[in-house]
C-alpha cells in the first residue's frame, strides 16, 4: 500500500547516443536497428499476451484482469513508442551523417 516510487530511466542506449558522435554513425545505426528489432520482439509478445487475456473466459471474469490487461497494454504502447523512436532516430542519424 505504499505509494509507488518513481525511479529513473537507465537506458545504456541513451547514454550511448549523447556521446556518439565520437564514433562512426554506422554504429550507431546498427545499434538503433538492433534495438528496434528488440522492441518488435516484445511488442509481438505483448501482443500475444493480451489476446490470450481477452479470450480467456476464467481471466476476465477474475478481478485481476483489468490489471493484467492494463500492464499488457502499457508494454504493447510502450513498444509502439521505442519502435517509432528508433526509425526516428536511425533517418535523424542518416540525414546528418558527414
């Protein structure tokens, strides 16, 4: 029943992208694709996981289910947001590359 304490995002990434114009942007692309094809990965299994949720009879009708489905939600959004970032980012990177 505590309130929920709010921590810091610690992505290696981000870090990575504030320095990177030390290194090559190929790198950094590469890395960026990588990271995008990680979020599809996730986002695919979220989206598994919700559709078993909502065709689950015994799961709707449990009083946990707005919660599960909440969670799942948040991963699938969250996923559609780090895909869209990183094709974003990777044109961003190309269109200033030197």
């Amino acid at each position: 029943m505590k309130p929920v304490e709010q921590t810091p995002a610690r992505l290696e990434l981000l870090l990575k992208l504030t320095f990177a114009k030390n290194i090559p942007a190929e790198y950094m692309i590469a890395e960026m694709k990588k990271a995008k094809h990680k979020c599809m990965k996730g986002l695919e299994e979220c989206l598994k996981r919700e559709q078993e949720l909502i065709s689950n009879e015994k799961a709707r009708e449990d009083s946990g289910y707005p919660y599960w489905l909440a969670t799942v939600r948040y991963g699938i959004d969250n996923a559609w947001f780090r895909i869209k970032w990183c094709e974003e980012t990777i044109e961003s990177i190309k269109a200033h590359k030197k």
